[in-house]
C-alpha cells in the first residue's frame, strides 16, 4: 500500500515537472487550439469514435485517464471484477453489435490480466482496442514498479500493437488503432500508454481519415475468380457451401442466404459461424467438424464443389487434412485475409475480398446467368445421411440431461436469445440444440477455447442490447473461472440468466480420459463446489437448483419470467453424459464415431 | 528450397521484432536476416533468407504482408536477383599457414584488412555459397574466428523495390 502511494507520489512530480516545461514540441506548434492533458486527449478521442462502453479497470498507470472519465459525459465505463473480464465483455459487446470493444486497464498486472482476453479476441477474429497504461516514459525498461513490456507481451496475440511516447501521438494513433482493429480481418489492437504522456498538454486535433502506405485491405473480390466460382457452383454435382466466423464478422450472412436459396445447395456452419444461416431452414444440414452432425461431416467429406466462405479449415473443422484430400473434390475459398487461404488445404479459386461484397457479386451474376441446377440425387443421399439421426439423445426422467436443458432453453427463449457458453461439454450441447436463426446471438471462443468466458461474454451482450434475453450456457468448472463477475452483474443490475449445466466434472477432460486414458479421471472431479444458489443470493441475485428433468422447462420458464432479474440457475446433470458426434483429434471426416445408441459406425 | 524474401518497412521500433517473432512463432526456419535503414528514412529494408516448401514459402509471404508495418515483400527467388553477404574470417596465419592463406584469399578475391603477429583478418564479399566454399577450402583447423552479415539480396535490372 506504501510502495503505490509513494510512487503515485513521484509520479506526481514528475508530472508537475513536465507541466513546468513545456516539451519542445509545444514550442514548435502555433497555439491556435488550447492545449489539452493526454489524458483528457484519450477520453475525447474514444468519444469521436463514438464508443458507448468502456469495459475497464483503474490503476496507477491510468488515473490520469480515470479522472478525466469522472469529468466526462459521453461513454459510460463499466467497472469490472478482473481484467481478463474487461476484455471479455469489450469482445462479446463486438460481436454482437459489429463495431469495436474497447477495453482499459493499468500497467503491470492489469496488462498482463487483459492478455488471455486479448488472445480470445485476437483467435477469433475480433475487434478491440484496449488501451493500457504503462510507466511513465522515463522509468521504461528500469523494472519499475508494475512495468511490464506490454508491446512485447502481447506481439503474438494483436493484430497491431502501439506504444505512445508522445501526447502529440495519441490521438493519431487512437484513430489507426480503430482502424486497423475494424478493417480488413478484424482483430484486438492494444495501445500502450505511458503514465506521464497522459499528463502532458498537446493541442487536440483528431484526424478525420487514415492512411497507411503499409496498410490497405482488400475490400473487392476479382470479378474474374468470382465469374470462375459461379461456373464451377452451378455445374457441380454435390455442391456445398461451408461457411465461419468470417461470414458473421463481415456482415454477410444476408447476402449468403440469398445465395443458397437460389441455388438450393446444402449449407453447414462451423461453431465459429453459426447463425450465419438460420438453423431451422431445410437447406441446413448442421455444424460441422468434431462434434457436427454426420449429415454436416458426410456432405463436406462427398462434395465435389466447395465453397467456403469465412472459413479456414481449421483442425476441429477437417481434422486430419490428408484424409479430407483424399476425396477429390473443386474448392472455392471468399476470405478477407489472404493467408488463410491454402494454408490447410489447397484452393482452386481464391477469392480474397469482403465477404458481403463478394457474395453480392455472386448474387448479381447469378440473378443474370437465370439457370439453375438440379441436385435431387445429391439431396436425397443427403437425407440419407441426415436419416441416421447423428443428434439423437436418450431423455431420462431421473436424471438431467444437458441436451434437454438446450433443447429447452431454445423453446422457451423461442430461439432468440443471445447464448454465450463457455468452454466444454456444455457448449458443445449449447452449439448442437440450440438452433440460431441469426447471426451475431451465438457468442463463445472457437478459437483460444477460453473457459471463464460465459459470465463477461453475457455481460458484453446485455450491454449491447439491454433488453435482449441473455443466457450463459456454462459447467461449474469454467463459471468458476470468472465467478467475481457476479458483482459486476448486480451493480449494472444486468437480467442475465445462467444456465449451468452442473455435472461435477471437467466433463469435456473426463470425455476424453474416458476414450483415451483407460477412465484414468486424473484431477478431472470438480470438488468442493459452492452453494451456487447462496453463492448468487450473496450477490442479491436469483439463484435456483434443480435436479428433476419434470422441472427444467417449468424452471426456465420462471427465470425468463424475471425480466429485471439475474438468475443463476445450477443444473443437476448427468455427470456420465458424452459428446457425440465425435471425431477424434487428428482423425479425418470420415473416422466419425456416433453415439453408442445409433451403433458405432466409421465410414470408409 | 532456400529462398531469399526482400521487404520494406516502416523504420519504426519494434518492427523487426515482429518479423523475428512472426519466424518463431509460426516455426518457419530463418537462415539470415539482415536489417538496415534505406535512402529514405521512414522506411527500413530486410532480407530474409529462409528455407521451405513452396506452400510455406507462399505462407511465409502472406504473413508478412499481413503485419501491418510491412509495406512491400518480394520474394527475390521468382525473378532474377543478386545476392551478396559479407564475412570477416581470422585465420591462423603462422608459418605453416601464412602462405596458403594469402593464395585461398586471392583465388575467393578477398582481401586480408588486418594482420597480427598470428593471425589475418579476411574480408570476403559473395554469395552465401561462395563464403561456405571458402571456408570449406581452407584448413579447418586455421579458422579463428569467423562472423558474417547475413544475405543481402536485389533484383537484376528493372526489379525494383520501391514504393
Ligand atoms: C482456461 C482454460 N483452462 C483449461 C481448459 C481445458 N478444458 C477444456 S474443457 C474443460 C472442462 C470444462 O469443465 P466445465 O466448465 O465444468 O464444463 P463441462 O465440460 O463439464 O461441460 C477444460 C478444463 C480450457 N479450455 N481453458
Ligand atoms: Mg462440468
């Protein structure tokens, strides 16, 4: 406590000293404008890209900046538990409204607490700026006090990062920093910003555009390669269109409805792109990949025309790729970033562009071409494959399955809600029954697989869309990862509801102990629980247990009831209970394993 | 296939940490990398000489293009290119050796930059192969001390680097 008061202290003088004298660069500019502190700079900077919510977190680094939000008026901060929620809720905020999270946090430690958010962004293609504070300019490099090098640290896991060593430089670099993180393949950009360059005075002027000679995405697809996709889509024998997170970050899920509709080609999502085609339309045929249905799996393995938009083929989409490359198939990829393309599996026509533009391209060609393409033999093996049922589970009316619970939550949210989950068993169920008729409602980490995610996540969408229905579909493992955000729930009095399917396991590591370690559950049983009813309670929240599968329905439909209310409900569950379809890792498509009740079954 | 990358880049700290970095954690294999401000101060050029499959070389070249400092890459390999690398060699040259140093350093057209009472110093511009064929050509057991550049590399004629 000493150590902080004593440096906020020097840091103090330090400032003053500055103040004192004005840096050379105030003696060069004409003070036309009055000049402003850095930090002061920061707060109208994120008010002109018109940010709502701050998720963040104060320090020492970052009081300067605090105590201009304490005088401002435009965007309002939202104060977190824990960093790593910060970044989380900024990220879930993105993905559900499309525009940029932004996240705050001090130097040190609250750098290094935002990292695992910045990471889950950076893997799933997200939009953040999180701005961090840093040692005053002087002390960089002496292992200050909470110094830590946050442009080194996070290099791997930003799309861009920024250290601002001069007040004249913020606002610049605040504005291509919002840039870089929206355009192009999206993703987390960190701006780092020493203590003492937030106290400096610059004269405030925002650029109104960027450019960067270094820096151009590409927006329009070659109409050339797009004319080749059209050809090859309509002369294909057993098309499918394969779409990801890409299609629901670029805005182009309209666009790709129209065109299947007109072609009346089957369509898959992976877990990164669900929503991208409403789930309930007959041209469906599921998620694909580790746990995809088997219709979504044999359709992707058997096409002779791929299309994949948004989508990168990664291992838990294909698995093995040698096995994938063993049917010979045309593969059309539309990707905004190009080294996404042919970096698992070879293209035949890339197509580097927007997403939405390219497909409405495709769309006006194939309004023009007038033709269509009769794929009936195709269908009906398709419903052959959909015949075998992959999705089935056996219900119990002794014991809960987690299934059901999905099932449920989907009726009775009629299939609206915004649905985080976190990581495990319980969003693989969350992915496979609950059915997303549109994009942006399904809200999870595909790539980094981050448990702790669910509650921040939830928080995020509630902010983005306050009287949207919330659910965090979470296991008692991962929502203990988080769990301080309870707090943050009851002081913005956010309506969440979470659905914790509670089977006392680190279910997804005892799935995978059960297959491949002999039913060695080496420190897989989650002891020790609380009493999440109380737990919630504590917080003034509504907590509520149930065990009996007659209840669940009659449960959420209470929960759902409390509209102004945060309700934890901890679900009893069927602690065996597996994931299935599965594939496991480093097999193929075609080494697909189903549940025991529809007969184990390998194609070959 | 080993190929030689060019690119420019912004002068700006922290860039060739980013390539460095790209290299490492990706697992791409970087032989030499050299690094150096150009006639116009804003922008730093590098040559990179790697080694891989024509799919991680493709890889290789995409990435880099996605880091946001990079402005240009070229990969000197699809057209015609020169590429030189600098070596300084300290070779024992004592009685036995002396002679046979001076001839190996007129016939690779290196020139000796200092002399000791045992030893010389040897400047040698090349190829990479050329500096390798050198220090195969001379007696293993004379080599003191050796350090090299790394690869610079340029297109023939009308390739051109430039923004
Ligand atoms: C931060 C983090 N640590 C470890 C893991 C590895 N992991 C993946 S799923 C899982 C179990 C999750 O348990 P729970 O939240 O109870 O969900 P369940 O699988 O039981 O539904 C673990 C430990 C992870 N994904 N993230
Ligand atoms: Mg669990």
């Amino acid at each position: 406590m000493f150590r902080v008061h004593h440096l906020i202290v020097k840091n103090q003088g330090f400032m003053d000293s500055q103040n004192n004298n004005p840096t050379s660069a105030n003696k060069d500019v004409i003070n036309t404008n009055p000049t402003i502190t850095g930090a002061e700079i920061v707060i109208r900077c994120l008010n002109e890209e018109k940010v709502k919510f701050v998720f963040g977190y104060p320090g020492g680094a970052v009081l300067h900046i605090y105590d201009e939000i304490y005088k401002q008026n435009g965007f309002k901060h939202i104060l977190v538990r824990h960093e790593q929620a910060a970044v989380h809720a900024a990220d879930a905020y993105s993905r559900a409204t499309g525009t940029v999270g932004v996240a705050l946090v001090t130097s040190g430690p609250g750098a290094t607490n935002a990292v695992t958010g910045i990471a889950t962004a950076y893997m799933d293609s997200i939009p953040l700026v999180v701005i961090s504070g840093q040692v005053p300019v002087p002390a960089i490099g002496l292992d200050a006090f909470q110094e830590v090098d946050m442009v080194g640290v996070t290099r791997p896991c930003v799309k861009h990062n920024f250290l601002v060593k001069d007040v004249k430089d913020i606002a610049a670099t605040i504005k291509k920093a919002f840039y870089i993180a929206a355009t192009g393949r999206p993703g987390p950009v960190v701006v780092d910003i020493p203590k003492d360059i937030t106290a400096h005075l610059a004269e405030y002027i925002y650029p109104k555009t960027v450019e960067m000679r270094s820096y151009n995405p590409v927006l329009k697809g070659h109409s050339g390669q797009i004319k080749k996709a059209i050809k090859l889509l309509l002369e294909a024998k057993r098309p499918m269109i394969y779409t990801g997170g890409g299609l629901v970050l670029g805005d182009g899920s309209h666009e790709l409805v129209k065109l299947a509709r007109a072609l009346n080609y089957p369509v898959t999502n992976t877990l990164m792109g669900l929503g991208g085609y409403p789930a309930t339309d007959k041209q469906f045929v599921g998620m694909l990949g580790m746990h995809g249905s088997y219709e979504a799996n044999m359709a992707m393995q058997n096409c002779d025309v791929l299309i994949a938009v948004g989508a990168r083929f990664d291992d838990r989409v294909i698995g093995d790729p040698k096995d994938f490359l063993s049917k010979k198939r045309t593969i059309i990829h539309i990707d905004v970033d190009p080294s996404s393309i042919s970096k698992r599996v070879k293209i035949d026509v890339p197509i580097v562009g927007h997403v939405q533009s390219v497909l409405s391209e495709m769309n006006e060609l194939l309004a023009a071409e007038n033709t269509s393409n009769d794929i009936s033999a195709w269908w009906k093996q398709i419903d052959e494959w959909r015949g075998v049922k992959s999705m089935v589970y056996t219900n119990s009316d002794i014991v809960i399955k987690p299934q059901y619970v999905i099932e449920k939550l989907w009726e009775v949210t009629k299939g609206e809600a915004y649905v985080t989950s976190d990581v495990g068993q319980h969003q693989m169920w969350a992915a496979q029954y609950y059915k997303f008729d549109q994009p942006r409602r399904w809200i999870n980490s595909g790539g980094l697989g981050t448990m702790g995610v669910g509650l921040p996540y939830a928080m995020g969408c509630q902010f983005a869309d306050k009287n949207a229905q919330v659910a965090c579909v979470t296991g008692e493992g991962s929502i203990q990862m988080n769990i301080q955000e309870l707090s943050t729930c009851a002081q913005y009095g956010l309506p969440i509801k979470v659905i914790m399917l509670n089977n006392r396991y680190l279910g997804m590591v005892r799935q995978w102990q059960e297959f491949f370690y002999e039913n060695r559950y080496s420190e897989s049983y989650m002891d020790s629980l609380p009493d999440f009813v109380k737990l919630a309670e504590s917080y003034g929240h509504v907590g509520m247990k149930i065990t009996n599968p007659a209840d669940v329905e009659g449960a959420l439909k209470e929960a759902f009831a409390k509209k102004d209310k945060f309700v934890f409900m901890d679900f009893i569950t069927d602690q065996d209970e597996n994931v299935f379809p599965m594939i496991a890792a480093g097999k193929g498509l075609s080494e697909m394993v189903l549940k025991k009740d529809n007969k184990e079954r390998h194609e070959d | 296939m080993k190929h030689i990358i060019s690119l420019l880049m912004e002068n700006e700290a922290g860039a060739l940490s980013r390539v460095a970095g790209l290299f490492s954690a990706r697992g791409y294999n970087i032989e030499s990398l050299t690094v150096a401000v150009t006639e116009d101060p804003t922008l730093s050029r590098m040559t990179i000489v790697t080694a891989g499959s024509d799919e991680v070389i493709e890889q290789i070249i995409k990435q880099l293009n996605k880091l946001v400092d990079v402005v240009k890459v070229l990969d000197l390999n699809d057209g015609k290119y020169i590429e030189r690398e600098l070596m300084l060699v300290k070779v024992k040259a004592s009685t036995n050796f002396k002679d046979e140093m001076k001839r190996m350093c007129d016939i690779f057209r290196g020139r000796i930059i200092d002399v000791a009472d045992n030893s010389y110093t040897i400047e040698l511009t090349g190829s990479c192969s050329k500096l390798d064929a050198f220090l195969e050509a001379i007696d293993k057991t004379a080599i003191l001390e050796t350090v090299r550049t790394g690869a610079s590399g340029i297109g023939r004629g009308d390739r051109i680097l430039k923004i």
